[in-house]
C-alpha cells in the first residue's frame, strides 16, 4: 500500500515477554514501527494483543526484552513517561467525561502540553488565558478535522457510539502524539461508522504525519488500511510482514480457522 514516506524505525520491540503469576501472555515477541507507518497488531481472541499495547503504553513492565523509542531503551516505563515521550492512545472500553462537552473532553487531551501551573494561573491571569485560548484554538481544529462541530457544547454521554469513538481519537489527537496507539477503535461499530473511521485513521497518518499502531478485530479494515501487519496466537508471534505476506501466511490462516487447535 505504502502511499506515505515511510521513514526509519521509531519503535523496536526485542524479545518481550510477560506473564502474570505464571500464565504466560507474551513469550519472545520482537517487531518494530516505522515512522509514519499504520501498523496492525492482529491475532484471535486471547493472543496477547491488549497486553502487547500495554506493554508499549508502558501500563506493563515486561519480565523479559527491551523497548527502543526513538533511540532510547526503556525497560521500566509508565503510562505518564511515555506520554511525555509523545505516545498517546484510544481505549477500546470508552474512558471518556460522559458528563463533560465534546470540547472540554478534548481539552483533557491538552493537560500535558500546559505549561503554566496552577499557581500562575492564580496569579498571573494573562499567561494562563493566552494559554488556554491557544488550546482551545488547537481542540477547535481537531472538532474540525473530525467533523464533529455540530456537537462541540453537546455532552459526549449523549452522542451515538460512533461518535464517541470519534471524540476519543480528538482527545488522543489533543496531546499531539508521535506514536497513536488505537485499541480497537472500530469495535462494536456498524459499516459506516467502520468506514469513516477508516478514512480517520488513514487522514491522522496523512495530514499530521503520525504513526499508528492498533489493534483491529476487522480483518478488512486492517488488510485495507495498514501497512505492516504483526500476528499474535496465544502470546507468540507467528506472522509480520504487509497485509499480503499475512493474508496468504499458512500459520495465519490456522490460526484464524482454528486448524491448529
């Protein structure tokens, strides 16, 4: 597919592993991400797809392995450092204010990028105003590129799934990320919301040059929209390469059809 300058690699995962007191989620796992690539991570349920993404958000430490971004070893990371390091992500379970308007949802988005404290906002009124209109300007753009202005002022809790979806990728997209992690961003949708969700995720890796990693039930959005497809089965890698290489891998195919089990 490769429509986009796809650059170095920005993510290097060698030889994870993870096991919770014992049960085995991930053994030896090694795959990389390039820069401004869509890469899928696929697999049945139970094969370790969540807790890879995990792993990279840093909500995991793995026992095993090690995780180079951007030139830097991570061995023990946390959600907030890599964050920090420009890595933000979706939830497939919506983790959204419910009570809270499209706009002020996507500002939550912005908390990292505010550089004055609450003191200086006390205090210096002006700094922190200035602030907070440059934000608001940048969450207004996102509502734009979404296509969601209609629903600015309007509680998120009262919008219809797809949309929801929507306003969670504007909050990730609010923290300006180098690296987007999408868990599931088409779960639970009907074709057209797959669709236009689709066309999201490609216009975010087009027009802000970000580089995706998501995890997809799907199989036709993922073969249509990736670059570079990994496959998980029980914890282990058993396929990585494009979307053709995956499709037409034996291993994939068993997996998949259950032949193997």
């Amino acid at each position: 597919m490769n429509h986009r300058n796809i650059g170095e690699v920005i993510l290097d995962l060698r030889n994870i592993s993870l096991s919770f007191g014992g049960v085995k989620a991930l053994t030896d796992i090694s795959f990389d991400v390039r820069e401004h690539e869509i890469r899928a991570i696929i697999g049945p349920n139970g094969a370790g797809k969540s807790s890879m993404l995990n792993v990279i958000s840093g909500v995991y430490t793995p026992q095993q392995g090690e995780i180079i971004f951007r030139g830097e070893h991570h061995t023990h990371t946390d959600p907030h450092a890599m964050a920090a390091n420009g890595v933000a992500r979706t939830f497939q379970s919506l983790a959204l204010f419910k009570g809270m308007s499209v706009l002020d949802n996507i500002m939550t988005g912005r908390t990292l990028k505010m550089r004055t404290n609450l003191l200086q906002q006390a205090f210096w009124k002006g700094a922190a105003e200035r602030e907070e209109i440059e934000h608001r300007e940048f969450c207004e753009r996102i509502i734009d590129f979404l296509q969601i202005q209609p629903y600015r002022k309007t509680p998120v809790g009262r919008l219809p799934y797809g949309l929801q979806k929507r306003v969670d990728l504007g909050r990730a997209l609010a923290m300006e990320p180098s690296l987007l992690l999408l868990d599931e961003p088409m779960a639970g949708m009907n074709v057209e919301e797959k669709q236009d969700m689709s066309r999201f995720v490609l216009d975010v890796n087009d027009e802000f040059g970000t580089t995706i990693v998501l995890i997809e039930h799907d199989m036709g959005v993922v073969m249509d929209i990736s670059d570079r497809v990994v496959v998980l089965d029980y914890g282990k890698k058993i396929g990585d390469g494009t979307p053709d290489e995956v499709r037409s891998n034996q291993n994939v195919i068993d997996a998949y059809l259950g032949v193997a089990h």
